[in-house]
C-alpha cells in the first residue's frame, strides 16, 4: 500500500497566506507597503512510503513488471535503463538492460547503471539496500495493491514520483480513471454469486483485487472471509458460477475432491480468466473487463 506525505505543498500555501497580508496596528500610521519576497513553490520534494524524494528521477531501474507497465502509461517509459528479466511488456522493454530477476538482481550490474531511483514490488536484502545507498541509489517499496482504493494510490503515488506535486497525482488520476470507469461500466452485466479460484486452488475472498474487480459483475460467494481462502471453507457456498484461473480445466476440478460436487462444475459453468492481470495489475485489466463485459451480453 502507498502512504503519500504531500507536506512541502501544505506549508507553502500557509507561508503564502500569511505573507499576503497587511497588518494596521490602531493608533498608529499605516504602514508603507513593502515587497514581499515571493515564495517558491517547489514540485519536490515528495515523500512516498517513508521514501523522500528529493526532485524528479531522470534514470529509473525497475524489479517489478506491473510498476514498469504503468512508468510506460505515465508516459515516463524513456526514463528507464535497467529492468528484471520478466519486465516483457510493452514492446520497448526489450530495448532496456536487463538487470535480473526480481527476486535475486545483478545489484552490482544496478550500481554500475548508477540510477536515480529503484522499484521495487518487493523488499530488497538490507545489505543490497545500504550497498545502493552508498552509491545514491534510492529504493522505493510499492506493494501489490488489495483493492481498487490502493491500486488507484499506486498510479498517484508514481505520478507524483515522476512528475512532482502539482500534476503528478493529478497525471496518476487520469490514467487510472480508465480503470475505474470500466469497473463501473460491469454493472450492466450480473453473474450472479460467483467464486475466483486462481494459484493453488484457492479462493480470492475480501481483501483481493481479485473481489474487488469481479465483485462490479456479481456477489462473491467468499466476500465474508479474507484473503485467499482454501476450497474446504467454501463448499457450503455452492455458487452459480465459477471464474477460474486459465491454467486449470474442468476436468482439474472434476478430479478435485473439494470442488467435483459444485453445481456449477457439474454444469460445466465456468468462465476462464487469464491470472496475469492480477500478477501485474495494470490498466490491461480494462482488456479483462470489457471482454467478460461483451461475453456475457452475447450469452
């Protein structure tokens, strides 16, 4: 989750307020207006997850796939010079130096790129953090988001990185209301009371992005429990339909003991979900959306 610190802006405009007043004490003359030193208000810095951000970063290095998709929707794609070997997407990424793999990067190849800021989706080894410190390298932690309200903090936390305080979080706005008014637009579809079962067979219930998408289409049977949930809590549940994740079929949940009994898998209705939008949410997430929109106004 990102946790904005915009203080720089607050204060200014208070100094602003003060500074343009004239004050008349009683009983004596009025004083001759003076020129107030005009006050500068900077974009930077701007304080992301505990993460000061001094001015705008002009070199990127990035470990995560989704956050460097939306650096590219931001329109900041030519700032990055290293990427994680699962970086794929968009097309221009294969232009990029790759620095490794997300969970274990070449620091050293990270260092050598001598980057203004680093992301990161998930934590670093102390030791490579305070390595790229020394170098003025710095490290900005931004987690996968649980529902819409952080997914949509993610693209105004970025934009304030790339832009600073007077149009980047207005820039990360924009881009996610794309996002937002396809999930509205899902309302004109119902799916009845539905279950996401995704990695490992488990059930994506409250606290996923996962309910908070597919809820816009219908009731999820597992919107009372939290989190991603195993297949024996919900048998009782018996939903109408079952979202499943694209790398089972239904003869792998014919086989499974927990979910054979389920009217909807006896049915055969299911619809099938490709989990990467969830591995790597992004605005691609509208592509999901529109498509179950348009198959079930077909059915």
């Amino acid at each position: 989750m990102i946790r904005l610190k915009i203080l720089p802006l607050f204060l200014s405009a208070i100094l602003v307020f003060f500074v343009g007043c004239d004050i008349v004490v009683e009983g004596e003359q009025e004083a001759q207006p003076t020129s107030s030193p005009e006050i500068e208000i900077l974009p930077y810095p701007v304080i992301i997850n505990d993460v000061v951000i001094d001015s705008q970063p002009r070199s990127i290095v990035s470990l995560s796939p989704a956050l460097t998709e939306i650096v590219f929707e931001l329109g900041a794609g030519e700032r990055l010079i290293g990427l994680c070997s699962y970086c794929d997407f968009p097309r221009d990424t294969a232009l990029i130096p790759d620095v490794g793999g997300s969970a274990r990067p070449d620091i050293d190849r990270i260092i050598e790129l001598k980057p203004d800021l680093l992301l990161t989706s998930t934590p670093i080894a102390p030791n490579h953090l305070f390595a790229m410190e020394q170098h003025g390298i710095k490290t900005l932690l931004i987690g996968a988001p649980n529902d819409l309200e952080e997914f949509k903090r993610i693209y105004e936390g970025l934009g304030l990185v790339l832009e600073g305080l007077f149009t980047g979080a207005q820039l990360g706005e924009e881009q996610f209301s794309v996002i937002l008014k396809a999930c509205q637009n899902a309302d004109v579809v119902n799916i009845g009371k539905f279950i996401y079962i995704t990695e490992d067979f488990k059930i994506a219930a409250n606290g996923t992005l996962e309910h908070a998408v597919f809820s816009c289409f219908g009731e999820n049977a597992a919107q009372g429990l939290e989190g991603y949930v195993t297949a024996g809590e919900l048998l009782e549940l018996n939903p109408d339909i079952i979202l499943l994740n694209n790398k089972y079929t239904v003869n792998d949940l014919s086989d499974n003991e927990l979910f054979s009994s389920l009217r909807a898998v006896e049915d055969k209705n299911l619809i099938y979900i490709e989990n990467i939008y969830f591995e790597r949410p992004t605005s691609r997430i509208v592509t999901l959306i529109e498509k179950m929109i348009s198959d079930f106004k077909r059915s």
